[in-house]
C-alpha cells in the first residue's frame, strides 16, 4: 500500500499525562477501556488505503502449487476501535 500523503492518526495520541501504572499505559493504548485510545483513526483515509488482497502461493515437497487471496479491510467500529476483516476470496 503506497501513498501521496500522511494520513496517520492515533486517537488520544499526546493527551495521557501523569503517574500511569505500565499496565494501564498498555490498555489505554490498546483501547481496552472501550475508548478507542491508541487506535488509528481512518476518517480522513482515502477508501483505496483501507483495503488489499494478500496473495499466498505454497509449493509442496512434490512441486504443486497451491495458491489463496485473501481480502484485508481496515475500518474502525462504533467505538472507534481498529477493526481488521480478512476474507479468503480464492
């Protein structure tokens, strides 16, 4: 996935100050809370951004090939969370 622009964006990136425990500095960035909090944010992602396919071809020990796509969609829920969705398409 390539791109003309930075559209990276954490929500709560910079705004967590103070004596945090390492344990809640990991949920708050892993939005455990229900928050969304270090999530990326992809409103302003162009929609070609948010989606691929990944291509797996495997050789076996007797040389045939076996090759799967698999879809990939990045999108972000209710609660702002990172969702990722996969789908074998082949």
């Amino acid at each position: 996935m390539g791109g003309g622009g930075s559209f990276s964006r954490f929500l709560g990136a910079g705004q967590v100050s103070g004596n945090l425990s390492e344990r809640k500095k990991s949920e708050l960035a892993a939005g455990d809370d229900g928050s969304g909090i270090g999530h990326i944010q992809l409103d302003d992602y162009p929609d070609h951004l948010k989606e691929d396919t990944i291509t797996i071809t495997i050789t076996d020990r007797q040389g045939k090939r076996t090759t799967k796509v698999i879809s990939v969609k990045v999108s972000n829920n209710e609660q702002r969370q990172t969702v990722v969705t996969a789908r074998l398409i082949e």
